[in-house]
C-alpha cells in the first residue's frame, strides 16, 4: 500500500476505545491513519479521541454523531465498526457505510455468518455492498477465529474430515468489565435462568461459528443441539470488578453440536468463567491425517479482537465488493507491525 489505510472508527465503548487505542499506535507503521471517529453517546461527542483515551494528548480527532456527513467528507478507505452484537440493531449503520463508499470491519457477532438468522437483511446488506463496490465483513477472536476459522484452517492438509471439535476455555477473571458481566459472575442460578430466559444471555455467535464450519467443508447439517448452562464456583474468586463465592455463578458453559448422517459431526464447547485455572483454545480434526491443536494459555480475547479487526483491514480492501465472512477472505495474519532492528537483521 502505497498511502497509509484512512480509518473511521464507528462506535466508542469499551471495545471502540481499544480499537482506537491501536490504530493510534499502528499510525507509527506508516500503513494506517485514523481520521474520524463516529459515537451517539452526548458524553463523547466533541471530545477528541485522545482526550476519551485519558493518555493526554491531542489526536486531533473528534467525536461526531453526524456519521453521514462525517463519512461523506472523509470518504475513509475503511470503518472499523464496533457498535453492537446484534445485526439487527445496527443494519441501517453498515448500509449508511456502503452508500458512502466506505469499506467496513465489523465486531457484530451476529455479522460473522449471518444467513441464517437474518436471510433477508444479509441479502440487503449484500446488495448494498455490491452495488456501492465495497466490502462489509464480521469478524473477531470469536466468532470469526478461534472457533471457526482456526478450525477450518486446520483442516487445510486433510485428504478426508469426518468430525471437527472445538474447545474454548476462558479466565473470565481477566478480561474486562463487561465481559465478567455479561457471562453473569457472582450472580445466583435463579439469576442465570432467567437471564437465559430472555434469548439473549451467554457467548454471542456459537451458532454463527457452528454454520460457518458447516458451510466451508460444504456440509449440510441434519439438527442442531444448542445449550447453555452455569458453572457453578466451588471457591472464593475476586476478581478486578466482581466477588464470586461459593455456590454463586462463575461463568457459563455454552455447547452446541451440528448432525450429519445421524452423528455429531461438529461441536464447539466453550467454557467462560471466572477463574478457570487451565485456559486453551483446542481444535480435534477427525480425519486424514488426524490434526490435534492446542494453544495452551488461551488466545487472550481482549487484545486477539482488536487485533483481528485491523489485520482483516487489508483483506477487505483487496476483497471482492459484497457481504463476506472471515472464511470468504484469505487467511488473517498480521498488518502494519514494526519488527525490530534485530528481527530485520536476520531476515
């Protein structure tokens, strides 16, 4: 890339601040640029970005909830999009980004293989893009790596796949805020049963992952089995922002299995909560050869989300226009990095 990547960044919460965090740390590469950055919040709008990262400096970018107007001046090469998890909630956002000419990188879980659940806003969505010349894709740590596209990639030097399996451990206890809540630490059973009540508890974008393998071995699921439940603390864990004791709820353990000729075929086990001693990221390929991988410790889901999201900048941008998935693109691998005098030196 000749010029550096111009970058809007579309939603300022916990995840937008973070991304912005480095962006602004990648502009030293010389291959990205922030120019503007897009929140409804009142307590954000006007402010320069630097002043709502609390580092003291001023970036020169300020917070606008003109997003039509801002990405018709700007005309960015991208938006990194980090508004909500729900499609659904946010369509109008991606298509507004496409009428302006604008590539986007989205967090929306939901947006990571969606035709499923949202057929007939995908297809709008499709043709928005399309019909602007841009590229909209959902991606992530997970879904949209650890649990899919990881698992697809392993598969890449079998001659034959019978099965895939997934498994997901995650310290909660080390993640953020939101994150602790949203896997419900330290509330009661009652609590969590009636959270998942609502359809709306628990690890967003299972489903999406399970379709999303299914669909790149070109499988075609017979059932899906899907569920959620708690895990229960057995000790007293204290966290940053949350007390779990005994008894209480420290996180959930969401499962969901795909069928194909009367057997589970893929399942993907994730297991989210506070105070998980052995964290790993695991991929079982049945197959031939058998793949076995695992990355003990876990990929740290905080920072692997913010970096997946601009390491899939250039993929989108050399992408053809239309609505895609992080198993249409290339591999993700890593962009604008400064190796060291060192790292270069034996290269």
């Amino acid at each position: 890339m000749d010029n550096p990547v111009r970058v809007v960044q579309y939603g300022v919460g916990p995840i937008g601040l973070a991304t912005l965090r480095h962006v602004l740390r990648k502009e030293e590469t010389g291959l990205v640029k922030l120019v503007g950055a897009i929140d409804v919040d009142p307590a954000k709008v006007g402010k320069d970005v630097g002043e709502l990262l609390g580092d003291g400096r001023s970036t020169g970018v300020v917070v606008s909830d003109d997003a039509r107007g801002l990405l018709a001046d700007l005309k960015p090469d991208v938006v990194l999009h980090t508004t909500s998890s729900f499609l659904g909630s946010m369509s109008d956002q991606l298509i507004l980004c496409a009428e302006a000419g604008c590539n986007v990188v989205s967090s929306t879980e939901e947006l990571s293989f969606p035709y499923d659940r949202h057929p007939d806003l995908s297809q709008t969505i499709h043709e928005a893009a399309l019909s602007n010349g841009v590229t909209i894709v959902g991606t992530g740590v997970n879904p949209g790596y650890a649990m899919d596209s990881l698992a697809l990639m392993a598969t890449g030097v079998c001659a034959d796949v019978t099965e895939i399996h997934v498994q997901r451990i995650v310290d909660a206890g080390l993640r953020r805020r939101p994150l602790q809540a949203k896997v419900g630490a330290g509330i009661t059973s009652e609590e969590f049963a009636a959270r998942k009540a609502t359809g709306k508890f628990g690890h967003i974008g299972l489903h999406e992952s399970l379709l999303m393998v299914a669909s790149g071995l070109g499988w075609v699921l017979e059932a899906v089995d899907e569920s959620l439940e708690p895990v229960i603390s057995d000790r007293r864990v204290v966290t940053d922002h949350f007390t779990v004791e005994p008894g209480s709820v420290a996180g959930i353990h969401h499962s969901i299995r795909g069928t194909v000729r009367g057997k589970d075929r893929i399942t993907l086990s994730l297991q989210m909560y506070v105070g998980a001693q052995e964290p790993v990221d695991a991929v079982q390929v049945v197959g031939d050869p058998p793949i076995n991988m695992r990355v003990d410790g876990g990929i740290f889901g905080d920072t692997a989300t913010l970096a997946t999201l601009i390491n899939t900048i250039p993929l989108a941008l050399t992408s053809e226009a239309g609505l895609k998935t992080s198993k249409d693109l290339p591999p993700v691998r890593a962009f604008a990095t400064s190796p060291t005098a060192a790292q270069m030196s034996t290269a």
